[in-house]
C-alpha cells in the first residue's frame, strides 16, 4: 500500500466542523500522494477547505475542527495513530507551516531570530549559537536586506513581504521534509510578492523540501506547484499537473475560474472635458502626525466616470479618501465638489454635502454594525438624509434591496452575521446608495471576496451606475480590476501620483516606470512567467 | 529608552498635579466633617466659650483657606505637622506605622502574586475543565467572604491549634523570621482577599490571546501546549496583569483596616481608624495622603512596565 517513494499519502481525509453543537463535514474524502522534493497547489475559494486539509497534513486539527476519517501517513508514519508528543516532535520539525499573515504569526514579543532559534533548540538538531549563525545565512538566502542585523528585530521593525521571507527561512529551520504554505503572498504587494515568490521557490529548490501550496490565486500557483487540485466545499474536482491544467482544465468549476478575469466592462467616454468636474483634488498634501503620507496630489473626477486608484500599500491611496471624505483634513489644497470648495473638516460640511460623497468599505464585516438589522442599517442614511420616516422609509428600503439583487422580504430583517461576505458587500452598497449621492468611494471593496463574488459586485456596481449616473472613485492595489472597471486610472506611490489618464492609455505601452514595474508584477496564467519576468529583469539590471 | 524615561518624567507630573488636586478633596472632605477636635475633647458640657478659646489655641477659628496653604506648605517641605490629639509629631507617628503596613503589603504579595499567577496559568492551561472551574470556585468563595470572617477562620483552624499567633505583635527589634512567623496569619488573610482577582484576570488575559495566528504558528512548531502558554501568551499578556497586579498592591497599602484590627496589628490602617474617630484631623490629613501616594506611585510604576513588556512601545519600527 505505502510505497516508500512518497512522503505523504492522505487518504480518504475526512474532517468536520463544529456548528453549535453537531458536527458538519468540512472536508469529504480528501486524497492526496506526494513525492519528496515535489510542490502540489491546493486552490479553490474560501470555504474549499484548503488550509484545513493543509494543517491536517501536518495531523493538526483547528478548534472546533476534528479530523474524522481518512489515513495520513507521514513518511509511513500515521500521524492520526501517533501519540500528541509524537506528532509534536514531527511539527517545525519534518513538517513545517509557513502562515498567510507573517504580521500576525510572529511573536510580537521576540526577535525574529529568537523566535527563528526556538524550533531547532526545542527539537534538538542544534545549539542556540549554531541557529543564530545558521538563520543569518538562510535570511541571506532569502535575500533578506542586511541578514547579519535583520534577524535582531522585533516583528513590527520589519515589513510585510521580509517578514513573509523570515517566516519562510524560519520554517527551514529544521531542515524539513515538507513545508506547507498557506497564502504566503495574498497578503502582500505585487511587487513584494514576486521577492517573496522567487525567494520561496529557489530554497525549497535548493533544500529538495516537498511543499503544499494554498492559495485562491491561480496565477501565482502556476508559478509554484508542479502540481495543481482544485478543491470545491472539501471536495476534490480534479488534479493534474500545471501545465495540463492550465491549458486544457476538464471541470466547468475549474474552467469558470479561469474565466473570471475575462470580465470588463465598456468604457464609459468622457463627454467633454469642458464639463466641471464633479469632484476634484487640487493640490492636497496630508500628514498623520509628523508623517506626510500625500505630497501635492491632484486629480479629477467626472460623471459616470469610474476613476481607478491604483498603488501599493503606503501609497497614500486610502488617505485621499479619507481627506475627500473630511475625515483627515488636509494641510494645503482643496477639494471641490461641483467646482465648489468642501470645507476641508467634515463637521464643518453641511448636510447636502455629507450626502453627496458615499463611502463603501474594504471590510464589510467591521463595517457593518452588528447588532443592527439590515433594515436599519439602510434605512438609517435614508432617514438622516433625505428625512424618509416610516413607510415611505420601510418602501425605500426594500427598493434598495431589490436594486442590490437580494429580496427584500427574506433579507430586510436579517442581521449582519446571517449574511455571506459578498452579501454584506451588497448591503454596504445599498447602504451608500441610500443617502442618493453623486460620487461613491469604494475602498478596496472586492480585496476581501472570492473571485466569482467579487466580480458579481463588480458588474452590479457597474448596473448602479449606468442607472444612476455615479461617478466612482476605486481604490485598489488589484490591476485585473483596473482593467475590468476603470474610465480613468490614476497611478500612486509613496504619497505622490505618478501618472494619471484614461485606462487604455495606461495599458499601453510606453509606461510611466513605476507603472511598467506594476503591471509587469501582476502574476500570469502560464507557468513559465515568474522564470521570464526575473530573467528579463537581471539583463535590465545588468544593462544599467 | 529615552523615550521610557520621557513617559516616566511626563506620568510623574500628572502624579504631583494628581496629588494636588488629592490635597483639595481630602482637606474639603474633613472640612466637611461635623464636629472639630475642639468639640470632641471638650465634650458636649463646654461652653462655646471654652471651645472658642480652645479653637484659637490649635489654630481651628482660622478660614479654612489659610489653614489649606499653611498646611499644604509645611506639607511641601516636609514637616507634617503635629497630632493635635496628642502633639507628637506626625511624622513620628506615621514613621513608626509605614513600615509595618509595607511589610505586611510586601508579604502578602510576595505570597499572592506567584499563586494567583501560577494558578492563572494552569487554568488556561486546563480551560473548561474540571481543574479550571474548582480554581475558579475556590478563589471566588475567597474573595466572597468578608475579611474579618476569613480572618477568624484563619485563626480558629491555625491559632487555636497553636500553630501561629492571632495577634500580630511586632516590634522594631524583632528579627525578620519573626516577623514573618508573627505576620502569617494577617498576610495569609491578604492573600485570600487579592488572589481571585489577579488569577482571574490572568487567565482572561492569556485565553484572549490564545486565537492568536502566533499561538497557531507556535504549536505548529511542536511546542508543547504549557510552553505555548508560558513562553508566547504570557508575554503578552502581561500590561493587562501588572495593572491588576498594582491595584491588587494599592488595596493592600491602603485597605487592610479590617485585617489590622482583627490582629492587633500596628498599621497605617489602625492609625487612620482612631485618628478619624478622635477627629485628629491632621493625623487623618497626612494619612490620607500618604495613600494617596502610594495609589499615584504603583499605578505610575504599572503603567512604565506594560509600556517595558511591550517590544513595540519601546523600540521604534
């Protein structure tokens, strides 16, 4: 049965999860081989069962999750059968876990080397001066900046994608057999993400460590596995290597996920550029503090323009929102709305102002009161705006949950934790929508959703504003969502804006740099990329 | 570090600012009072003859204002003024009780705060279990019962047996293991009385934590389960304990009346009781702020080591 050629064989891997007080299965009947040295992608949307199938390679099981039937053997070792101390001493050992949030996965209160140091001194495979030596070499391997120094750090010293890259060379520690990865990069900046992603496959390259890759980005698990398994609410719907699975996927679930960044809508012209604006940015710098975050930005927004901003984290994106919306007043410049000058405090702004700049936000589940009714959470801008009481209020309500596609005798009494994510994204929608304003700010508000949900709010978003005639801000670090969406793109780093203009025009060469080093960053569907991307990027390096 | 050192000098201002406005309030609050010394020395057979002469003796017939800034004056350089029951010096008075009350405090801590963290601990090791709910029950019932009962508790299975002796004498020639040996009874008491609440806060402390992504990483490093807790929860949970730590440590300074009474035990506490009742404002005034001191000083101290315990208050990105 076991052959000793591989290193894990899962088979028939059942786990539930706990849902008051009955047990539902999570994941049905799960197989999974895997040969030494080699890298298998797990990929589906959220509630696929990914990451539980992952940890459960590593016999480990969440609260609230038990792992029911099925065999998991370990380099012939049945980690179901083995005792807890058994299956300890295999875990940061043999089988290591690299965590999708690095930020939150390191111990706030150690060094990273400590903390680097602690599994190979636990397990007993080397002295403490031994690993403080050993991790600066692998932090240089991982090409982490100043390896001799980094590694004496606390977490929040370091960023996001180094911190992705200590985690990884800290789960080399041990040296083990197989690492599981579970959303390395989702986390983490285009740009940042290729580092980490080449960082990733030259060690496990290096050390020949078998991996299991989690991620709902197929791009980026192209670049990764040998091979890919797509999963469906703990189901398996098929495996096969990368290349045959990009090329010619057999399941219309897998070839729907490949189709989702197909979707784009027509441009919407610009009637003449002699209108006013309805919301412009002139010249606007803002400081938390004693930091600046935007330098002189400006930029224009027109009717039934959907104007796309695009940049990394710490580009100053959502700060712009926040000084547009009053929240942060700005130090110098104005924002005019109709060609008229907002006070730049939100206090200040009279009502009709407030209402006509909407805000919809990244995380819909903190930015929906939870112990409010969906009736009220709509209902609420509808009756501080527009005065609208008792039924013609009640009326309005379920008017705008029809708009936003849910119906509104199931929904309207329904709270927040009854709603699915792309659900209470809808919600926030109409809830914008209820205060009848001109201009809507979505602030990364399809990051957090799968993509089919994400481009469902997408298109609806699109519907609302061909009816309505709204002008969209976007704020997004996503390029495939520029590309379905966008009118206008305006481009931002470190506080400043690089390059604004029509979208077509920005997708087409020649580019502003940084423009050019975005969008050469966004991941493809061939497997091949990453390989072609570094390799073009070292001759540029070597031609300067 | 130097920023540490800026927080501590800055908390140190708010502490004087604190105590000034402290001052007010425990001088208004005597000022309020019914009766003066006067009164209550002379008895309800003196003329208001008498009592008036007696009040210009002591300084009583003066507005309650100038008597504020002369007292709050001789306080700033130190001089506490006299008992004006008896006429020695407060100072001396107080001199001779501090330290015996700081002992007592000192003691019970240093027997409360291991207990109380260890069993912290081991209940959040043991979460919901059987283990978990009898600590629980037990530190509870403690905390529950008045102190003068737990007291008499105390001494009826320990000193009716003869073990320790119910009345706490000590004096300032005592050696330390007597003193130790004399004080058991009152500090076990103490320790009674303060430990629930800082198990309990410590094992709050420590299970909201245990859902953190760096708890999961840990396990999945093979850490055994108590390390988990130990070595990765515990430091980080440790600004909400120190906070009830401090407090737990105010209480035992400023609150043990009832402790000091039942063992005869020559504290603060007794002294601020018969001062009150002999309306011996003085005594009462410079008490009070000596707790009040005391409040200001252990809550600054919590404050500058939560900050310490926290890598990043104290080392800038």
């Amino acid at each position: 049965m076991t052959g000793p050629q591989n290193l894990l064989e899962i088979k028939n891997l059942c786990i539930e999860g706990r849902s008051g007080t009955s047990w539902s299965n999570i994941v049905n009947g799960i197989d999974l081989t895997l040969e030494r040295g080699e890298v298998i992608g797990l990929i589906g949307e959220s509630g696929a069962g990914k990451s539980t199938i992952g940890l459960a390679a590593m016999g480990f099981a969440r609260d609230g999750c038990r792992i029911s039937d099925g065999t998991i053997l370990f380099d012939g070792i049945d980690l179901r059968a083995a005792s807890v101390s058994a299956r300890r001493k295999l875990r940061g050992n043999r089988i290591a876990y690299v965590a999708q949030s690095a930020a939150a996965s390191f111990n706030p209160a150690y060094k990273l080397i400590d903390q680097y140091c602690e599994g190979p001194v636990l397990h007993g495979s080397m002295e403490r001066d031994k690993a403080e030596s050993d991790a600066i070499e692998l932090y240089r391997r991982m090409q982490l900046p100043s390896p001799d120094e980094i590694g004496f750090r606390y977490p929040h010293q370091v960023s996001g994608g180094q911190l992705q890259r200590a985690m990884t060379a800290m789960a080399m520690a041990c040296r083990p057999d197989l690492i599981v990865f579970d959303e390395p990069t989702t986390a983490l900046d285009v740009t940042t993400q290729i580092e980490v992603l080449s960082a990733i496959r030259d060690i496990v390259g290096q050390f020949n460590t078998a991996a299991i890759y989690i991620t709902h980005d197929l791009a980026v698990v192209a670049q990764m596995a040998d091979r890919i398994k797509v999963l469906l609410r703990g189901e398996e719907v098929e495996e096969s290597d990368t290349k045959t699975m990009l090329k010619t996927p057999k399941e219309e679930y897998t070839k729907s996920l490949w189709a989702v960044r197909t979707y784009a809508r027509p441009e919407h012209p610009l009637q003449s550029t002699q209108e006013t604006p309805v919301l412009s940015v002139e010249n606007v710098s803002a400081s938390y503090g004693d930091l600046q975050v935007l330098f002189d930005a400006s930029f224009d927004i027109h009717r039934r323009q959907t104007v796309a901003v695009v940049g990394e984290s710490g580009s100053g994106k959502s700060t712009a929102a926040r000084v547009i919306s009053g929240l942060l007043p700005p130090e110098t410049g104005t924002v005019k709305f109709e060609g008229e000058r907002l006070p730049p405090e939100y206090k200040r702004r009279s009502k009709n102002q407030l209402r006509q700049i909407q805000m919809i936000y990244q995380m819909a589940d903190t930015a929906l009161n939870p112990k409010h009714r969906i009736r009220e959470l709509i209902g609420r801008p509808a009756e501080l705006y527009l005065g609208l009481r008792g039924k013609a209020l009640e009326e309005r309500v379920r008017e705008l949950l029809s708009l936003i596609e849910l119906e509104p005798d199931e929904y309207i009494d329904r709270m927040p934790s009854e709603l699915s994510g792309g659900q209470k994204q809808r919600i926030g929608i109409a809830r914008a929508l209820a205060a009848e304003p001109q201009v809507i700010i979505c602030d990364e508000v399809t990051s957090a959703l799968d993509q089919l949900v994400a481009e469902g709010i997408l298109k609806l978003l699109d519907q609302i504003q061909d009816k309505f005639g709204l002008a969209y801000m976007f704020i997004t670090h996503d390029l495939a969502t520029v590309r379905s969406i966008a009118d206008e793109v305006v481009v931002m780093k470190e506080g400043r804006v690089v390059e604004t203009g029509p979208k077509t025009k920005m997708f087409t060469p020649p580019h502003h740099p940084y423009t050019e080093l975005l969008l050469s960053s966004v991941p493809e569907m061939d497997a091949s990329w990453l390989d072609r991307l570094l390799e073009s990027r070292a001759n540029k390096n070597v031609e300067k | 570090m130097g920023s540490v050192w800026k927080m501590v000098a800055h908390r140190l201002g708010l502490g004087l600012l604190t105590m000034f406005v402290i001052s007010i309030l425990i001088f208004g609050a005597i000022e309020l009072l019914p009766g003066d010394l006067a009164e209550e020395i002379l008895g309800q057979s003196a003329t208001p003859e008498t009592v008036a002469a007696f009040r210009k003796e002591i300084g009583l017939d003066k507005p309650p204002v100038t008597r504020y800034v002369e007292w709050l004056g001789n306080v700033v350089q130190g001089n506490l003024g006299r008992s004006l029951a008896n006429g020695r010096e407060i100072s001396e008075l107080i001199g001779s009780r501090l330290p015996n009350t700081l002992f007592l405090a000192l003691y019970a801590t240093v027997l409360a705060v291991p207990i109380a963290l260890t069993l912290g601990i081991l209940a959040a090791l043991y979460r919901n279990t059987l283990f978990d709910r009898l600590i629980n029950i037990t530190t509870l019932t403690s905390i529950s019962f008045p102190e003068f009962f737990l007291a008499y508790l105390l001494i009826f299975f320990l000193a009716q047996t003869g073990l320790f002796p119910s009345m706490s004498n000590i004096g300032p020639k005592m050696g330390l293991s007597g003193k130790i040996y004399n004080t058991f009874l009152p500090a076990l008491t103490l320790t009674f009385v303060v430990t629930a609440h800082m198990m309990r806060m410590t094992r709050a402390a420590i299970v909201n934590l245990l859902a953190s992504p760096y708890i999961e990483m840990a396990k999945l490093k093979g850490v055994s389960p108590l390390w988990v807790i130990v070595r990765h929860a515990l430091p980080n949970a440790f600004a909400p304990i120190i906070n009830v730590v401090a407090l737990n440590l105010a209480y035992l300074i400023t609150g043990v009346v009832v402790v000091e009474v039942v063992f005869v035990y020559p504290g603060l506490g007794q002294l601020m009781v018969d001062s009150v009742s002999k309306r011996d404002i003085t005594v009462v005034q410079a008490v009070s702020l000596i707790f009040a001191c005391a409040y200001i000083l252990l809550n600054l101290t919590a404050d500058v080591l939560s900050t310490l315990s926290n890598p990043r208050l104290i080392h800038k990105r």
